[in-house]
C-alpha cells in the first residue's frame, strides 16, 4: 500500500513539473537545473563500486558521462560534436574550453569518450563533497588547493609529468571563470605553461554560445549547442618566452570559432521556428 502511495506521489510530481514548464518560464528554469544537478549527482555515485576494480583510471567516468549525456537530452540540450579528425593521438595535449555555465559538464561527457585518457583539474573542496568527490578521484580528477598557491603551483607542475607519463588530455577552462558575453574572455596562463613544460600540443575546444539559458531572466529553453574541436597548435621547441604568442595564437583561434559557431547556432534555431 505504501509503495503505491510512493508511487502515486511520484507520478503526481512528475506532471505537476510537466504542467509548471509548459506553463512557467521561471518554474522551468528551476525544474530543468534541479534535474540536472540530482541526475548527474546520481550518475556519478552509483558506479562507485565499480570504479573500484581501476582506481584513478580516466575509464570510471565513462559511465557518468553516458548518464550525463542523457540527462542533457532528457532536459532538451543538443551537442553536436564536430572536428573528430583534429584529435591528437598518440600524445598527451592539454584541452582547452570555453566556460559558460555548470551545464558544461555535458560539454565534458561528450569529450570524455572521445578524446580518451582524460582528466580534470579541480579546486580540492570538490573531494570533500561527499560520493561526488569519492567518484571524482576515483576517474583521475587532479585537485589543487587554490588558497595554499605554492601547494597549488607544484601540482600544476607535477600535471606536466603526468600528461607524459599517461599521455593524458588534461580539461582546462582557459577563461577562469563562467561568462556568456559574445566574445571569450583573456586566457589565464595556467595551462599554457603546463602546455610548454611538458612540451605536449594544445587542443582548443570551442563551445557555441547557449542562446537558450539566460539566467538574469531564468529562462531554459531547449536548443543546441556546437562543440567544435580545432586543431591542435604544437608546443615543442617552445620556451616560456613563446607564452604571450601562443597565449594569443590560440584565444584568436577559438574566439573567431566561438563567434562564427554562435551566429550558426543562432541561424539553425531561427530557421526551425519559421519552419515550426
């Protein structure tokens, strides 16, 4: 009697959400971020036991990042992959993204696969966070301590023997922090450096604007996004002397993509809702 009470109130919830999108800018909002955060909190920790088998092993991710990949489905979010051919084989390369929102998590499941022998570098409270931060150490996520900068800057360091020795694709925000203007940010030098020191290529990563979040306004709608992996820029021969010029070289890459990628996305969204 019990579970069918449970499961009343569940359906019950359910088409209450169904109702408050369809009806509420703002509900929907707050639906489709709770969603996100609860099912990838899921997908993350469920496996747990199975990471076990291979601990520190980028392959433990793989099953969080098949459910993230769904649950970006599930809440209307399209990404499409392009620019397979430009992934560097062989070799470790340091992955650089743009940031625009905590949904690029997804942006990470979509990569994670394909790029193969990935990690992340991570603030250290993330270890903390309870199974999250169990699964995140369990798939090879690199944690810095932030506020103890020397600490901070050996581990950085230490990433660029790590890459060698893995052949690792190290996932980098170049920008620093979240933005969703219509050009990128200035590049933080972290990964460059990292880049330079271990003598491995940078693979930028560029994410098109997401036209259909706006949180000033608490909208999500539904729409797609392109993820377009450019070629790799080499970094061997290069010294530290060469950093503000790669630092540039690659911002102006992945900004003329981001903006190029972003009036696309824009085109493609406007012609669906005249042909709507």
């Amino acid at each position: 009697m019990l579970g069918m009470s449970c499961n009343s109130l569940g359906i019950a919830l359910f088409l209450l959400s169904v109702v408050l999108c369809a009806i509420s800018e703002c509900a929907r909002y707050y639906i489709k971020h709770t969603v996100f955060v609860i099912s990838s909190a899921i997908w993350a920790t469920w496996p747990i036991p199975l990471m076990f088998a291979r601990i520190r092993d980028w392959k433990n991710a793989l099953i969080p990042a098949f459910g993230c990949r769904l649950t970006a489905k599930l809440i209307g979010l399209n990404y499409q992959l392009r620019g397979k051919e430009n992934i560097v084989k062989d070799e470790g390369a340091i992955v650089l993204i743009n940031h625009q929102s905590n949904l690029d998590l997804c942006v990470l499941a979509e990569l994670w696969p394909v790029l193969e022998r990935c990690t992340v570098i991570s603030k250290k409270q993330v270890l903390y966070f309870g199974t999250f931060g169990l699964a995140s150490w369990l798939w090879g996520t690199i944690f810095i301590d932030r506020v103890k900068k020397q600490e901070a800057q050996e581990t950085v360091n230490s990433t660029a023997e790590i890459i060698r020795e893995r052949k690792a694709k190290v996932l980098m925000y170049p920008e620093g922090k979240r933005h969703t203007g219509s050009n990128l940010l200035p590049f933080k030098k972290g990964g460059f450096h990292v880049a330079i020191d271990s003598q491995t290529p940078i693979q930028p990563v560029v994410v098109s604007r997401y036209y259909f979040i706006n949180d000033k306004l608490k909208k999500f709608d539904s729409g797609t996004s392109f993820i377009t992996i450019l070629p790799a820029i080499p970094t061997k021969g290069m010294t530290k002397a060469d950093l503000p010029k790669l630092i540039d070289q690659t911002y102006e890459q992945m900004n003329k993509v981001f903006k190029e990628s972003t009036q696309e996305a824009l085109e493609n969204h406007m012609q669906s809702l005249k042909l709507d």
